[in-house]
C-alpha cells in the first residue's frame, strides 16, 4: 500500500495572508481591509473604514472594553529582530478625564501586541501592575493638570517584557510636544536589533513635530524579552486607571516590516516509505514535526531541531499510515 503524504500550510508555522509577503504588511485602505486579513477585536464599533478618504476612522475610548483593529504579522517579535512601522495618523479632537473618578491622561496607541495576551481578561494598560505584558507600541498622553504630579505631553516608544518589566531610560525615553489637530503625521518607529535601539519620529509635510526619541532596550538593566505577533489599532480600557480618554482621528497608509515567517519554501515528500519536509529554517528558532490522521489530534514525528539558516529535513520517526498529514510547529528558542 502507497502512502499518502499531505501538508497543512495553513498550520505549517506561520502562514501570510493577502498583504502580507516576504515580512512587508502594506495597507493604504482603498479597498475593505477586512478582505486583507484585518479583523476586530472588541468594539468593532470604535474602527469604520473609510472607502472614500481611504483611511481607518478611530474612536479611542477608554470607557470601553479593550478593541484592536489589528492584523497578524506572521512572525513572533523578540528583541532579536529588527522590525519598523509606520502610519498616518490624524487627531481630530481628544479629551483626557472624560470620566471624573479617573482625571488623568491616557493613551492613544498603536503598535504591536501579543494577541493571546492583550484579548485575555485580565490585560489592563492603564494599570501599572503585572497586567500588560509584550508591547511595543507609539503612544501619545496629552497633558494633565493633576498635582502634585502633572503630567506632561508625552510621545513614547512604549516598550514592555513578557515579565511586565517597562522599558524607563530617564527623560531619555520619551519626547514632550502636544500633537496637533486635524494634521496629517507620519509616525515611524524603527527598531535595530543589534544596538537594541528604537528610534520614534513623526513629521508633518516633511518636518520634524518632535526631536527623533531613541529608546535602548539594553541599558536598564531590568529589562528582558517581549513575544509580538499582531500589529494593532489600540483602544485600551480604562480598568484599572487613573486617567480616561476619548479621541478621535484616523490611521491612514500603514507600513510594517518585520522578519520573514520562521518556516520557508516548506514541501513533502516520500522517501523510501517515510515521510518528510524540507523547509528553509532561520536561527534563533526550534521545529518540530507534528503528524496527523484527521487534523484534529497532532502528535510529535521526530524530535525538535534547532534553526540553521539553511534548509532543515525533519523525517517521522514514528510508523506511518496510510494517510498521513503534517506541520511544521515553530517556537522560539528564547
């Protein structure tokens, strides 16, 4: 009896999806987004597509539950890998303290997140206990008039740890300017892997709104690795906070580059009755083979192997049968 060998490519790693190719998310709006893959988290309420302006219309409100119009990037982020963004932002009004048992800022923010993570019940942005883990996000405060501490208008490259660690370099870590209305910014972040440095700008027609902000991952001491795989639209709730928001605005021409997916060129075959894949496999990663009878219950074929940058066979080691499926399952190795 011959046997049959199938691929899963959907659960083979990572699978890119519409605008998604070779690490590049590119989305200008001029058609529905939801048809690229984009999808809704939350209040779908809070994110209108425009058709006519070719933009995302954003309600940042605070007094609802956490919503992300967010897209996977077909990867896991680690402070390894370099990674930009950048998009169109318009603020059309914001009003911090819109809830008077909560008077002070709060963010508006766009960015990575762990999409596990950031939709579980208990993730809570505006609160600075261990309930916001894996960020990597621009976010804006506008200025509060709260003493004895009032808060300054604040544009930050807003880093957090899968262990809740905050990225704080001093003053250094963010810039102060009060972001103008009814203006189009471009906001970019870019990250460099081998000097751990972000660097957040954001422009109007060419000119600087705010001096360049550069955050280094590596000079606190305290802080460890994050886990990011979706960028995201942020409309935080307010659960936990001190401050409220209510803004208003839109995203517009949306570019994010990130690693290629870890599972390359990934194909099967038979090889003297034994079945294998061939893939290209990148460093920093750990595959294993998992195989299937009715893609329902996936178990182990081989044991795992570390990534080489180069191509890697992983054969099953187990009995085969008749018909068999099987996937690449990618972690990473930190």
């Amino acid at each position: 009896m011959k046997m049959k060998l199938f691929l899963a490519p959907a659960l083979a790693g990572f699978a890119f999806v519409c605008t998604l190719h070779a690490g590049t998310l590119s989305e200008d709006f001029s058609h529905d987004p939801a048809l690229d893959g984009w999808q809704v988290f939350g209040d779908a309420s809070l994110f209108q597509w425009d058709s006519v302006n070719h933009n995302l219309k954003v309600t940042w409100d605070s007094s609802q539950s956490n919503s992300y119009f967010y897209h996977p990037i077909g990867t896991i982020l680690g402070t390894n890998d370099d990674f930009s963004m950048a998009f169109d932002l318009v603020l059309n009004d914001y009003a911090i303290g819109v809830n008077p048992n909560q008077p002070r800022t709060f963010e508006v923010a766009v960015g990575f997140l762990n999409y596990a993570e950031a939709t579980g019940a208990g993730f809570q942005r505006g609160s600075y206990f261990p309930t916001q883990p894996d960020l990597a996000e621009f976010d804006f405060f506008q200025w509060d008039d709260i003493t004895p501490f009032p808060d300054t208008n604040t544009v930050w490259p807003s880093f957090i740890d899968s262990s809740n660690d905050y990225y704080w370099d001093g003053t250094s870590s963010y810039g102060v300017v009060e972001l103008p209305t009814n203006i189009v910014m471009r906001v970019t972040m870019n990250y460099t892997a081998a000097n751990q440095t972000c660097v957040l700008t954001i422009t109007t027609n060419g000119t600087a709104v705010v001096s360049p902000v550069e955050a280094f991952l590596n000079a606190p001491g305290n802080f460890g690795d994050y886990h990011l795989d979706s960028f995201a639209v942020e409309s935080y709730t307010d659960a936990g906070a001190t401050g409220s928001l209510l803004a208003h605005g839109t995203i517009g021409n949306v570019a994010v580059v990130v690693p290629p997916p870890p599972v390359g060129l990934l194909q099967g075959a038979v090889v003297n009755g034994v079945g294998q894949v061939t893939f290209a496999s990148q460093t920093g990663w750990n595959y294993l083979l998992q195989s299937s009878t009715n893609l329902q219950t996936w178990q182990p074929s081989a044991a795992a192997v570390a990534g080489t940058n180069g191509n890697l066979i992983l054969q099953d080691t187990n009995s085969t049968q008749p018909h068999q499926f099987y996937r690449v399952n990618a972690v990473r190795a930190d």
